[in-house]
C-alpha cells in the first residue's frame, strides 16, 4: 500500500476512533504514516492516545514530532504542556518553537484536566 493510501486510512482510522490500529500504526517505518497518526490521536481523548503522542514527540524525524506536539494541543490535556516544554528547551530544530508555542496555547483555553 502506498503512503499516501495509508495516510488517507489514517485519517478514517481517527475519524472512528479505532485507537488500538493507530497506535500501532505509530511504529511504522514512513515518518509521514507517523507524522498522520499523531494528527488522528490529537482529539481522542484517551490515555493511550496521549501517551502515544508523548512517545511520538520524542520521534527521530523532525515533522513527525511537530505533528505530535499539535496533535498535544488539539488534545488539550494539561500534562502535555509539560512535554511540550521540554521539547522547547532541548530541541536542536528551532522551526519546532513556534509550533510548541501554539500548542500550549491550545492547553491553556482548553477545557481538559
């Protein structure tokens, strides 16, 4: 199946839910498959969906983890701040500052604990 096949499954997958499929789908190869795993588990609500995002963030591939620190803030979830912050402090890629900064704002005017 090509990428882009599997990107657009991905996206079905998050639009249903399916959190067992993507989270092991967040160990494949493609860092694009991965990069749309985050973005699909950003509003699941679940634990194992964030967790899966704070495994994500500390991906080797630089969109993979801008991917997963959005997908932190579309969740909302106030720990992810935390996460997110470290990224901000020990990240080499400054174009990944920006992208923090936006997603702690998202936690802060969420509704989330």
């Amino acid at each position: 199946m090509s990428t882009e096949k599997k990107v657009a499954k991905i996206a079905v997958l998050g639009e249903k839910k399916k959190l067992k499929k993507l989270c092991k789908l967040a160990l494949a190869k493609e860092p694009e498959v991965r990069a749309a795993v985050a973005t699909a588990l950003g509003p699941i609500k679940q634990d194992e969906a964030f967790n899966t995002l704070v495994d994500l963030v500390r991906n080797g591939d630089i969109n993979v983890r801008k991917a997963a620190v959005m997908a932190l803030g579309v969740n909302g979830r106030k720990a992810g701040a935390e996460h997110i912050r470290n990224i901000m402090t020990q990240e080499a890629n400054a174009s990944i500052v920006p992208v923090c900064q936006e997603a702690i704002a998202q936690i802060i005017a969420s509704d989330e604990r």
